[in-house]
C-alpha cells in the first residue's frame, strides 16, 4: 500500500529530483573552493533546469538517459576534473590515493608492497597532527586491484599523475554497471539515480573516496548474472574482490542466488571466473608473502595495539569509545563474536526470504542489512563504509518503486535463468488455460 502511494506521487522523478536538489550544493561548494563560483552556480542551474524538464513524466526513453548522463557530467565528473587538473604537484590528497600511488611505485621497483612500512613517502603528510600513532604509515591495507591499475599512470613520472585521475573513467564505468542492472528502460534509470547520482555516493566521490573501483565491477557482475552469464559474473565479482576486501559481502548472497537459480554448470562457470581472476591479480601477492599479505588486508582491521586499525566512527566500539568503556582507540574487543552471530542471523532471514521467491529489491535489503552487521560492530565504521550501507538500501527502495521484476511471459520469465524458465514453458505448453489473458 505505502509503496503504491509513492509510486504515484513520489516515483523516480521525485527521487531525482530531491537527489539533484542536494547534489548541486556540492558542486557550488566544489568550485568555491577552487575560485570558480560562476561555473559551480551555472552547472547547478543548468542541472536543475534540465531534471525539471527532460525526466518529467511522458518524456521519451531518449530524453531520460540524455538527462542522466548530463547530469552525471555536470554532478560528478565536471566538478571533480577541474579539481583533478587544478591539483598541485604532488598533492596530499587522501589516503587511498597516495598509498596505492606508494605500493603502484614500489611495484614498478620490483619491490612487495605489503612488506615494509610506507614513512617516507606522501602518505606522511595526510595524516593529522591530532593522531598520536601514524598506523596508516605501517603497511599496504588495500588488495592490490587498486595499486596495479595505477601502475600505468606512475609509469609517467608525472608529479600530478597520482590515482585520483582515475576516478574519471572510473565513473564512467560506474554508471555504465549501474544502468546495465536493469532489464528495462525503467529499471535502468531507477538503478542509475539510486547509485550514482545520490548525494551519498557523490560525497563519497569527491573526496576520493575509492568504492567506486570495487563498485563497478560489483555492479557489472549482478548484471551478468541476470542475464545468465555466469562466467562472466563470477569473474567480475573476482575483479571487484581483487580491488577492494568490502566486496566481500557480495558473496554470501549472490552464493546464494546461484545455488537457488543456476544449475549445476553454470554454477561451476561462475565459481571459474572467480577464481581465475583471483588467482591472477591476488595469488602473486599471497605467494609472495602470505604472511604480509594477510597482515595487511585483514589482520589490520580485526587486530589490536598501535600497529592495527584504532576503533574509530559511530559503530557499537566508537560508541563505546566515547562512553569510556573501552579505555582507548587501540584497545582489543571480541568483534568477531558479536558480528559473526549477527551476521548468521541476518542470512539466515534472507535466505528464507528469498527462497520464497527471489525479488532484486529484497536482495539489495538484505544485503544492506547485512553490510550493517558487518560494519557497525566492526573497529571501523567509516563514513563510505556507513554510505555503502545506505546505498544498498536505496537501491533496493528505487528498484522497487519501479516494480522492477518483469511479469512472466509465455516463453518464461526474462529475469529467471534458462533451467527454471523451462519449467515455466512446460506448465504453459501443456496447460494453456494457465496462460495470461492477453
């Protein structure tokens, strides 16, 4: 009933609209910064005009996705390309740009990245005086996705090359996932605003934040998996992994629609594309030293004392934290055994959910719940770890605004792989007063 309601006064025009009101502060507040007001306010007029009137209600398939990609431009790309070519030599940006610019140069010098600590490079200076242990200066805590897609770029010798130029074709490739989720023209749009041009993910992408390289291939392999691709699916599931460890919480779910909706074959296909692309980009890393590897990308977050990762955010510990319970940022807490029955909890109610009949907006949910258990007892909630969380929440709430599973058809259900489609031909070649009136 309320979702009925907001689909007749609210839909994804409103959505769009509200989510544009917000995003042009940003892109004022952007161009402020650099001394380029005039073009911050002309970008946000130009952004709402446009919105007003190329996704109003009756306007073609055409004028909506010209609307969104301008808007995608004039939001997202426009704002952090002037930042990008206005950047300084050697800028301190943020973190996960200089430390995957250090562990990119190490690379190139034959050298691990995840052995040694990082003291003497750009990452010193983004640290603030106020942090008494520099624990980001001990080692590599990214998989190494990131730092071998900079590779190329830290070829040039470039002192303004660092990784924060590859957030434009990181967008691009980013709404290109996002629109690819959908199945129809409605779909497509719905799942393009709720990703990529909500304020959340925009905060995120102006301050480097580096989701986008996990997200995009994320996206990409729920994609394939919809349109019965498996190999494909796991192997952008794998690439997503390989460039950052929140992937992770992709695959108890989507394990879950394969063992639900994929047969045996297929199921073995995805399972492939995983593993090949892991193996590829992540095995010579972990054969390189395992130890160092582990250390960095896992331990770091889970461990305790001055060398690991201090409680920090508004989780259960940062809460804590400030209560005095827990005496410092670098104390140990049992998180494991507060996020993994949670967890379990969390999966078991989806898997009987979804069992009954798996619907994307459901998944999308579920998966936003669970983000939750994972990184609100964690050590860390970090304001993109709390954003990935929200927007897996909006995505399901746009999705379902656009009733986004597709009425079974005669030939079967376009979103239900060809093994259960079949079932549906059957029941409907041999029983034709089943049929759907027409």
């Amino acid at each position: 009933m309320v979702l009925a309601v907001l689909r007749r006064y609210l839909g994804v025009q409103g959505v769009l609209l509200a989510f544009v009101a917000v995003d042009v502060i940003g892109v004022v507040l952007v161009f402020e910064l650099v001394r380029l007001d005039w073009i911050g306010i002309a970008a946000a007029v130009v952004a709402v005009l446009i919105t007003v009137v190329g996704f109003r209600t009756g306007s073609s398939e055409r004028a909506r996705l010209g609307t969104l990609a301008a808007l995608v431009f004039l939001l997202l790309f426009l704002p952090l390309a002037t930042v990008v070519i206005l950047e300084p030599a050697n800028a301190a940006v943020i973190d996960g740009v200089l430390l995957n610019d250090a562990a990119a140069d190490r690379l190139l010098s034959g050298h691990d990245p995840y052995v040694g600590d990082y003291l003497n490079t750009q990452m010193r200076a983004f640290y603030l005086s106020d942090v008494p242990v520099n624990f980001g200066l001990v080692r590599m805590v990214y998989m190494p996705g990131m730092a071998l897609l900079d590779v190329p770029l830290r070829l040039l010798h470039n002192s303004h090359a660092n990784l924060s130029w590859l957030f434009l074709p990181g967008l691009v490739a980013l709404a290109a996932a996002a629109w690819s989720l959908g199945l129809r023209p409605a779909e497509k749009q719905a799942t393009l605003i709720a990703v990529v041009l909500s304020p959340i993910f925009q905060e995120d992408y102006l301050y480097l934040l580096n989701d986008v390289f996990f997200l995009a291939p994320a996206l990409a392999g729920i994609a394939f998996l919809r349109r019965n691709r498996p190999l494909a699916a796991g192997a952008m599931l794998g690439l997503s992994l390989a460039m950052k460890q929140q992937a992770v919480l992709f695959l108890p779910l989507l394990g879950l629609y394969a063992l639900l909706n994929l047969d045996r074959r297929s199921q073995l296909r995805m399972a492939a594309g995983f593993t090949a692309v892991l193996a590829v980009l992540v095995g010579p890393f972990l054969l390189w030293d395992p130890k160092a590897f582990v250390s960095g990308t896992a331990a770091f977050f889970y461990g305790s004392g001055v060398d690991s990762y201090p409680i920090r955010g508004i989780g259960l510990q940062g809460l804590l934290l400030r209560a005095g319970v827990i005496p410092n940022r670098w104390d140990a807490f049992p998180s494991a055994q507060i996020q993994v029955p949670l967890l379990v909890i969390v999966l078991i109610f989806a898997a009987r959910d979804l069992r009954r009949g798996w619907r994307w907006p459901r998944f999308w949910f579920w998966l936003g719940l669970e983000a939750l258990a994972v990184f609100a007892f964690g050590r860390v909630l970090a304001p993109n770890y709390l954003d990935l969380c929200l927007a897996f929440f909006l995505v399901a709430f746009a999705s379902a605004l656009v009733d986004e599973t597709p009425a079974p058809a005669v030939v079967g259900d376009v979103d239900r792989p060809p093994r259960l489609g079949g079932v549906i031909r059957a029941t409907t070649e041999h029983d034709p007063g089943d049929l759907p009136a027409t």
